[in-house]
C-alpha cells in the first residue's frame, strides 16, 4: 500500500498517481476558501444535505431538472453510504475489473455478493458490454458503472449506455453512474437520462476542480430513490463549509477553467503518450484517454507493475500501479494522472526513458 504521508512529505514530487488535478485553481476558489476561514465557518455544522446553492449548481453543471441533489464528504463518502443504505435489499453489486474496488468492499460488509465483469480487452473496448453484462445481471441487483472508466480511461456511446440500460430496466436493478472523470471526456451521456427512475449518479469536486484534500462529492437523484439516502444521512452534520464555498466558487466559473484544465490535460497526455512510443514498454490502452489519466500496458518485458511505479518513484514520480484496481489485470499496467503542470509530465517523460526490459 502506498504510504501517503510520506509521499506528502516529498516537496518535489510529481504527483501522478492518483488522478488529482494540481493546477494553480482558479483565484475565485482560493480567495472563497480565504474569506471561508477567516470568516471562522469551520466553527460551524453545515446543513446536513449541503447547501442549496451548492446543490442546485451541481444539478446545473450536470444537466437534470427536477432531481435532488445531496453533498457527501468527498465522492466516495457518497458510495459508501449508497452502498450501506441500499445493501440490505440488494441482490449482488456488479462492477469492472480493472475498476474502483471500494463499492465492492462496501457492500460485502453487509454479506452481498459482488461480480467483477473482465474489462481489459481492446476487443470489448476496454469497458462493459451489455452482452457480458447479460451474462451476470440478476433482478434485485446494483450495477456500478464508471463513466469514463478508472483506471483505463474509456467511455461510453449513447447507444452502449442504451443497451446496458435495458438490461438493468428489464431486471429492476438500480444503476449507480460515477461521473467522477466526465469534465475531461470528449461527449458524455448520463445514465440517468435515459433510466432516471434508478439511476443514482456521483460526482466529485477532487478531480476537476482539484478539492482532492477537502473531500467534497454529491449523489444526485430522482426525490422518491434519493429519498432512501437523505432519510439518514452518512453525515447528518454536514460536509465542510469551507469546502462548500470553494466548491460554489469553482462551479460559477468552471467553463474558463475547464477550458484550460483540459488543454493541458490533453497535451500532458501527448508527452506521456509519445514518451511511451518511444520505449519498448506499452501500449496506452485507451488514446485518447476520456480522463485525466492513462493506462500503459507493460507486460512482457520482466517488470512487474510494482517494480516500475518503484524505479519512477526514486526519480521523483509518482504513478499508480495497476494491483490497486485490478486483482486479475494489475501486474501488467500502470497508470498515469495528467492534470498536472507540464513539467511534471516531461520529468515522467524522462524518467520512463530510463527503463529497460530485463
């Protein structure tokens, strides 16, 4: 496991592991986040549902009329509790591998069964298919979909939501759509547009706007499916005040910065890209990646996934290793965050250079 507090103990670090976004934020986040404390909020409980303006501006930036909206302590705060609430009358959990393990392991707590569909696969376009899908979805169950996909960076059509859809209507299972990566991809559709009355939808603060570390997340829903949730909030105190106003800040001038965020973005994974090509490791899985990050395959050359996150972390860069999302696929991919200043990336770009197959 990777030991954080000493990684955050490396002033020059580049941080390129966990999908966290480490541009300069926008000057109305900081000086929100200013004003916050010395305003002393942090003195306060916040309403347990968030704010209203937060909430509404959330639903905005996602595009849902008449659903409701919930703040949690980050994303994953937000998982926890759908997957604590909702486990008592669940049938099974059915995710991805690669995928993000935690509502898994939620959900087990509670004795419901979990199926990790295979994913690594360019034949099935490294994601879910309705027809692998078909093969496991039972009535009664949760389908956690990750869209775009952590850690390969794929994405889904309208017509592949469409169909997985269908499957999950046909069998009264509830979908919960994680839209944690969704400002970086190229076109997005939500699942609750086309299955509102059980789709249950994420969203993070921590990726795009960069509020990784003042854990801030939402689940929005229809009122009478959302209802199940706000009933006993995992957090009837409130998520963070100060966290909220930046929040607040960031939405009401996301377009300028998602602009550029995602310009620099896009060229980081150029030079990450390229810096690849021109080794004997590879191939990114997913070009281009519909996220802030890229998956490289390398397999076949005597390193393990471990062993290459290793070697880059003593020339001061930090990726992830594929064993942290990936029981069956881990040790032979890595993956690379690329909302991060350039030079970090062509310090990655250097370093990968100086790996050779054993």
């Amino acid at each position: 496991m990777i030991d954080s507090e000493a990684l955050l103990k490396r002033s020059d670090l580049a941080w390129m592991g966990q999908n966290t976004t480490h541009l300069e934020p926008p000057a109305e986040v900081v000086e929100a986040l200013l004003e916050s404390t010395h305003r002393r909020e942090f003195q306060f409980y916040a309403p347990a549902l968030g704010f209203e303006e937060l909430r509404e501006l959330i639903l905005a930036d996602l595009g849902l009329p008449g659903q409701a909206a919930m703040i949690t302590d980050g994303a994953v705060g937000g998982l926890h509790h759908i997957c604590t609430a909702l486990a008592p009358k669940l049938s099974r959990l059915i995710a991805t591998d690669p995928g993000w393990p935690w509502p898994g392991r939620f959900v087990q707590l509670q004795d419901v069964p979990v199926t990790a569909v295979e994913v690594y696969s360019a034949a099935a376009g490294y994601k879910l298919t309705a027809a692998a899908l078909a093969k496991v979805i039972e009535p009664g169950a949760l389908l956690y979909l990750i869209d775009p996909l952590n850690p390969l960076g794929s994405s889904y059509r309208r017509d592949e939501l469409e169909a997985i859809v269908e499957l999950a209507r046909d069998h009264d299972a509830i979908v919960v759509h994680d839209c944690t990566y969704r400002h970086f991809a190229d076109g997005h559709t939500l699942v609750a547009e086309l299955y509102p009355e059980a789709t249950l939808t994420t969203y993070s603060f921590s990726k795009w706007l960069g509020l990784a570390g003042l854990r801030l997340g939402a689940i929005a829903g229809l009122p009478g499916l959302l209802g199940r949730l706000t009933a006993v909030p995992s957090n009837p105190l409130g998520a963070s005040i100060v966290a909220q106003r930046a929040a607040i800040a960031g939405l009401k001038v996301s377009g300028g910065w998602l602009r550029e965020l995602r310009r620099v973005n896009r060229r980081n994974q150029e030079i990450v890209t390229e810096a690849v090509e021109r080794s004997p490791f590879g191939p990114v899985l997913v070009r281009p990646s519909q996220g802030n990050f890229l998956a490289v395959d390398i397999a076949g050359h005597g390193w393990t996934a471990d062993q290459v996150c290793a070697a880059l972390l003593e020339r001061d860069v930090f990726i992830r290793s594929g064993t942290y999302q990936s029981p069956a696929f881990g040790d032979r991919f890595v993956k690379v965050s690329t909302s991060v200043p350039t030079p970090w990336a062509e310090r990655f770009a250097a370093a990968w250079a100086g790996l050779e197959p054993r």
